[in-house]
C-alpha cells in the first residue's frame, strides 16, 4: 500500500472514531438530561446518599448497618417496606468521609452535584492520560478524548452517581507514573485509588512482581494513613467490623444480610458467580479457582519483559476480570487499557498493531 494511501485510510479512521466517539457522546448526554426530568429513583446514588446521611446523623457505628441503610433508602425513595429490596452501600470508610458533605443537599441536588464532579473527572483523567502518552497528541488526542467521552460504562458511571472515576484519575496518574519510572508515585497514586479495592487486587501485585519496594512502600504508606484517617472519623470498632464484613464477603461470596432482603444481582458479572454456577462448582471451588488464576497471572507478570504501560494495563484489565463483585459501570477502568494499547500500537511498539486496533473497535 502506497504511503497516500495509507495517509487516506489512516484520515478516514481517525473520521469514523471520532464521529463514533462523539454520536455516542451526544446521544447518552441527551438521555442524562432527559433522565434528570424524572424522579431520580432509579441511580444507585439513593444508596451513597443515604450513607453519606448515616454518617453525619448517626455516626461511623451506623453507615454499615443494613437495617439502618434500609430505613434511610426508603426515606430517598419511598416504596413498599415489604417489598423493598436494600442496595448495601459499602464503600471503605474514607470514602464515605470525601462523600459526607453530600449529606447536608437535599437528595436532588447532591445527585448533580456529584454528576457535576464525576464530569470533572472525567475532564481530568482525559488531560491524565493524554499527557502521558507516546503518539497520542493532535488529532489523535481529540479522537481518544472523543472516544473516551462517550464511552458507555463512563456514561453509566455519571448516571448511576457511582465512584469508578473517583477510581479511575488516581489509577491513570499511578499509570503515568510508573510508565515515567517513578514507581514510589505510582504506589501512592495507586493507594489513593481505593474506593473500590476488589477492582485492583493485581496492582499490588504488579509492584511485587517487579520487586519495586518504593512503589509497594508508596502504597503502603497510603494505606496506613487512609486506615488511620477512618479511625479518626469512624473509631475503631466500626472500622473493625466493616473489615470483617468484607472478608466474610471475600470469602463466601456475600455481605451479613442479618435478616434483610439484600440486591445482589452485581454479583452476577463476575467471574466468580459464573464458577459457582458450573455443574459441580461452589463457592469453594470458585474461590480456589480464582486464587489460582491471580497467581497464574502474577507469574505472567513477573516473567514478561519490563513494559510499563502494558504490564499496568495488563494488571488492571486482569484485576478486573477476576474480581469478585462488579457491574457494567465498573468496566469503565478498561479505559486505561485501551488508551495504552491505541498509545503503544501507535507507537509501534505492539507486535501486531492491526490486531490491536480490531481488538478496541470490538471492546468499545
């Protein structure tokens, strides 16, 4: 193929992302403002609003109290008591503390106040990620923002009220970090990232598979001072106990329900329900099996050669597939494998780019 050729179909590429990227963009932004019309009952948001309002009424003791969650959902949306199915909120404590401001909005307002912020971060973590790039600056940075725009996941994520971009632009500046060889910046990037730990478990184990102590001592020190900023807010007990309703979580597949009727449907995009649905499967045997397969790919990560970018992006699309709870809003973390895959086949450094180009047209 001739170099204007190329140069042709190349033009005619970035023409069709673009308009996919902004068509898809436009029409959810049009649902949004359609959708706010209504009575706002249906985002999960109801549930991160009623434990930011625990928080500041009742206090740390209260917000993993499910009889408690209850009682406060049905004050955000009043339905039938008997039928009324309670979505836990469980975010980790420090999470609940950023989000406790929401509390003192009546329920409309904090839902677009918190829509308001997650655009905000998704302005953020587009400027993150292009920054960073290899080859994805000028037409193709307004492609990838267009692309990443309307990508639907981020879409649900803004809809739902949910907190994978609050995820998602510390996870993209651990990801520039460590791509820039500065992983002690990567590990503290990486710990602020921990709204939703079950998302990340590989991470972590990226750093180990590296033997990069500064990132793992990064990480670590952001741990121990979010642990210690619950603590301050929280106390320790209830600090103490939603650990160990989480483990009990991790472990048999399910939170303490202590009576209430509890959705769980979330738990049905993952690996692991898949598992224990297979004939002769449990939540033994699904457990165990997934402990194999983070071991499995820990090994891949420590034996490939040393690629930045995709060893990151490989450690979060992995941690991805094999967590144990996640929903469709939680796939919006594939936009940082994406992005590296499009930067890296760019860039030349992909065996096969073409395949990679197929494989993103098909993920998005």
């Amino acid at each position: 193929m001739s170099r204007w050729a190329s140069l042709r179909w190349a033009r005619m590429g970035y023409a069709a992302a673009t308009g996919a990227g902004l068509g898809s963009l436009f029409f959810w932004a049009g649902y949004w403002f359609t959708f706010v019309r209504g009575n706002l009952q249906g985002p999960d948001f109801y549930s991160f609003y009623s434990g930011a309002k625990l928080y500041v009424l009742k206090g740390g003791s209260a917000v993993y109290d499910l009889a408690l969650q209850r009682q406060y959902e049905l004050q955000v949306i009043p339905n039938s008591p008997d039928r009324f199915v309670v979505l836990p909120y469980f975010h980790p404590p420090y999470y609940t503390l950023l989000i406790a401001p929401l509390a003192f909005l009546d329920y409309r307002t904090a839902y677009y106040a918190m829509a308001a912020v997650n655009v905000i971060l998704l302005g953020a973590l587009i400027v993150l990620l292009v920054r960073s790039s290899e080859r994805i600056h000028g037409r193709a940075a307004m492609v990838a923002a267009a692309l990443v725009g309307g990508f639907f996941p981020l879409f649900v994520t803004v809809l739902q009220g949910q907190s994978d971009l609050v995820v998602l632009v510390p996870l993209a500046a651990a990801y520039t970090a460590w791509a820039r060889g500065r992983p002690g910046w990567a590990g503290i990037f990486t710990g602020l990232a921990l709204a939703k730990p079950q998302l990340l478990l590989l991470v972590p184990v990226l750093f180990i598979a590296r033997r990069s102590w500064r990132a793992l001592a990064g990480f670590g020190a952001v741990i121990a001072a979010l642990g210690a900023v619950s603590v301050a807010g929280f106390g320790l007990g209830p600090v103490l106990g939603y650990v160990n309703a989480v483990g009990q979580w991790a472990i048999g597949g399910s939170l303490p329900t202590n009576g209430q009727i509890v959705y769980t449907d979330t738990a049905v995009y993952s690996l692991r329900n898949v598992l224990e649905a297979v004939p002769g499967g449990g939540k033994g045997v699904a457990l165990g099996i997934l402990v194999i397969l983070l071991a499995l790919v820990a090994l891949s990560l420590s034996w490939r050669p040393d690629k930045p970018r995709l060893d990151f992006a490989l450690a979060i699309a992995a941690s991805l597939v094999l967590s144990p709870h996640q929903n469709i809003h939680d796939l919006a973390l594939l936009v940082i494998p994406g992005f590296a895959l499009a930067d890296l086949a760019l860039a030349g450094k992909l065996r096969w780019p073409r395949v990679a180009a197929l494989v993103l047209v098909f993920a998005y």
